[in-house]
C-alpha cells in the first residue's frame, strides 16, 4: 500500500453514524486521523426507512469526521446488515491447463468465479464471496496453492448475497451526500476484523455483535468464515421492554439501561433492593430493570445459539463466544452467555488502530474499526459488490478525478 493512502469508512448503525478517516500508509498501521459520530434517524433494524432522514445524519457524520481531520471524505467502505442478508457454502471447481500444472493468480480467479455462479435471483446481488479453503488433486486445506503444482484445483467459498433494494437504499443516502463507495462489507466480517484473534478464527470462534436493531453473528473455523447470519433483534428490543415494562417514556428506559443495566441485582457484591431515581422524577425498581434486561438478553443469546453448528458445538467452536455491538457493554453480559451457551465468552473491544481513537475502544465501533481493517488487510479479491456498466465507470472516473482537483 502506497504511503499516505487515506481511508475512510461509514458505519450506518441503527442507533449511531460513524465516520472515519484514517491514514493505511506507514507499516500496515492504521492511524486514526478524524471520527464522526451522530445519532441515527430514518434507519430500523439495520436497514434505512426513510431516505432523507439517513442523509441528513450520515452527512453529519461525514462532516465531523472531515472536519476533525481535514481531509475530504470522497469515497468510503462501507458496513451492510439487515436480515435480507443470507448466506451459504459453495464450491468451484477448474482444470489447470498448462503442461506444467503450476497454479498461478489466474487460476485462484477462475476458481473463484465459477465458486460465484450460485443462482442469485434478481432482487438479490452478491455481496461477498469468499474462499474458505483449496483443494488440489484432492488434497484438502490448501490455504494458499498459487505456485503448488495439481490438475485439477477445487475451492470452497461462503457466499453472501443481499436484498437489491436494501442495499440501493444504502447506497443512495451515501452517494446522495457526495461520497463515493469503494465498498460494500457485511458488518459482521468487518467486526470480526476489529475484535477476533487470529487464533480463535483457527480454534472456531463465534463473534456476535449485538447493536442497536441487529445481532450480527459470524462463526470462524480454520482460519475462514464459516457461516453469517443477521438477526433483527438487540439493543433497541431490550430498551423498548423496559419502557413498556417499567412504564418509561422511552429515552428514560434508554437513559436507566445504559446507566444501571445489568443482569443481576447486584452492587457491590450484595443483592440490591434499591430504586433508581432519574432526574425528571421518574423511579423504578433496580431489580425490575435488570430482570427486564436479563429476559431479552437471555433470548437473544438463545437465539445465537441457535445459530450454532448442531449440538457438538462446543467441539467446533473452542475458542467460544465474543461478544460485541454496543449492547455488550451491559453488565454480566460474559456470565450470563457462558450459562446460556454453555461456552467460553468474552466482551471484544475494538483494536488494531491508533492516532485520535478517544472514542473507539468501545465495543460499539467494532464495525466503524472493522471496516477499515477489512480494507486494508487484502480482502479485496472477496469482495463483488462492483459498481456495474460504463455509467458506473465514469461516475467513478468523475469523483477521482474532482478529488484530484480538489486536493
Ligand atoms: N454502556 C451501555 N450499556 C448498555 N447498553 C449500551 C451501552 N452503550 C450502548 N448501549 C446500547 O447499544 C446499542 C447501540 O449499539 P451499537 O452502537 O453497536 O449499535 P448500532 O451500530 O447503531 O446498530 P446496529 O449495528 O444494530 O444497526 C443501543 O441499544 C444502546 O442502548
Ligand atoms: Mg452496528
């Protein structure tokens, strides 16, 4: 990568935007030049319900970032979710032609297109497709076969496709504030990017980010993704339990969650009998709210578990459960998944950047990190999200060059 190759990412989440700017030149660092973050409007469960409500705030967002950096946002990658995500495991399959059977570039491209050519219906475009493993002459758990010598080169793919008009939708708020999309990325990968260890994708690992409007799960093995899933339930369901179980407008109930959510009532140790008192004069009981809590929670890990590879998961996914997603911030969190899934689990913070990151070491921007992470560590070849036709090439044109122009 060139020095002072500038990267930006947006994170369209239910409940925030984030915008980043940062520099991928020096040493395969990433340095955190601006962020910019705003709540979010016109967006449920993932997905964007009202156009110039999600405009204006993502053009909000862009602004603070740029104006926290200096620089121009002019293209960025950015997070897709929403339960019209789907996904699955394909293969593909190609002879190597030349007399000396030697596996070049090439043909991990050809491989790689015939692993595309799943039947994706016409209101549904591929999103990512990625190779999970090689096989040459039958030999399993080639990771890597360029320069390896065979006939006959297999790989296997996980495929994701997604809705055409959701992810229009997506694409029409970001272009309609003036950014160009470099790329589209499921946000679960890019999470995994920010909060996995490349140790635990070996042993199997499942990530859950558990947001705003969604829990985004993505399950490693061997080094690969093995399976995504979108589920559309999270941290807004569990705020919208408490104001109707509690009475409470509903940014009180938000207010009480992000305050004294936990799943037990416990301070100090001991059993707590306490009411919390807010500032305009509404009082609920510290053991109703975490009972609340604890409810949904305990139904959405369930849900997650249901996610799970059959009833030997535990063997699968040694290296257990890691949570994320602003909604793992809530107190017991780890025990109550290590009970519930019978596995290890850990609350993943996002790492791997530096520079202005204040804000970032939080659970909630393990996707706006992931993002960027996902971009700068050689995914490209995945991705297929591909601007199409000769339009799309000028367009594309067009916004370099007044980048260009502009700098
Ligand atoms: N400290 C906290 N304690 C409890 N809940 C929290 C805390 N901080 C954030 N949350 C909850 O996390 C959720 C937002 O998480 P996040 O920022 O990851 O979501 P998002 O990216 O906007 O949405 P999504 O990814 O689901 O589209 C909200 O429901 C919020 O109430
Ligand atoms: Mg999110």
């Amino acid at each position: 990568m060139a020095k002072n190759e500038i990267v930006a990412s947006i994170d369209v989440g239910t409940t925030k935007v984030c915008s980043i700017v940062a520099n991928a030149g020096y040493g395969g660092g990433l340095q955190v030049l601006g962020v910019g973050v705003t709540p979010s409007q016109g967006l449920h469960k993932g997905l964007v319900v009202n156009i110039a409500e999600a405009k204006q705030c993502i053009r909000e967002s862009v602004r603070r970032a740029e104006q926290a950096s200096g620089l121009r946002i002019e293209s960025a990658y950015v997070g897709v979710t929403g339960r019209h995500i789907s996904s699955l495991n394909n293969r593909g399959v190609v002879a190597i032609p030349r007399s000396d059977r030697l596996v070049r570039p090439d043909d991990l491209r050809r491989v790689l297109r015939t692993a595309r050519t799943v039947a994706v219906p016409n209101d549904r475009k591929l999103l990512h497709v990625i190779p999970r493993g090689y096989a040459l002459d039958g030999q399993v758990g080639v990771k890597n076969p360029v320069g390896m010598h065979g006939f006959r080169l297999d790989v296997e793919t996980h495929v994701i496709t997604a809705a055409v008009a959701s992810v229009q939708n997506l694409v029409k708020c970001i272009r309609g504030v003036g950014v160009d999309i470099e790329d589209l990325i499921l946000e679960p990968l890019a999470s995994g990017e920010a909060v996995l260890r490349a140790d635990e994708r070996e042993a199997g690992v499942v990530l859950a980010d558990i947001g705003g409007g969604t829990t985004d799960i993505a399950i490693f093995k061997d080094g690969s993704i093995w399976h995504t899933s979108i589920l559309p339930v999270a941290g807004y369901q569990i705020t919208r339990d408490i104001a109707i179980g509690l009475g409470l407008p509903f940014d009180v109930a938000e207010q009480m969650k992000i305050r004294y959510g936990s799943v037990m009532p416990i301070y100090n140790g001991k059993e707590e009998e306490t009411t919390l008192h807010v500032e305009n004069g509404y009082s609920i009981s510290y053991r109703d709210l975490c009972a609340i809590v604890r409810a949904r929670l305990e139904e959405i890990l369930k849900l997650v578990a249901l996610e799970l590879p059959g009833a030997e998961y535990v063997k699968e996914v040694p290296a257990g459960l890691v949570l994320t997603g602003g909604s793992s911030n809530l107190l017991g969190i780890e025990a109550l998944g290590q009970e519930v899934l019978g596995l290890p689990v850990r609350v993943g913070v996002p790492t791997g950047v530096y520079g202005i990151t204040d804000i970032l070491p939080d659970p909630a921007y393990a996707t706006s990190v992931g993002l960027l992470l996902w971009a700068t560590r050689g995914h490209e070849g995945e991705q297929s999200w591909q601007p199409r036709g000769l339009g799309e090439a000028f367009r594309r044109l067009f916004f370099r060059m007044r980048s260009v122009l502009l700098r």
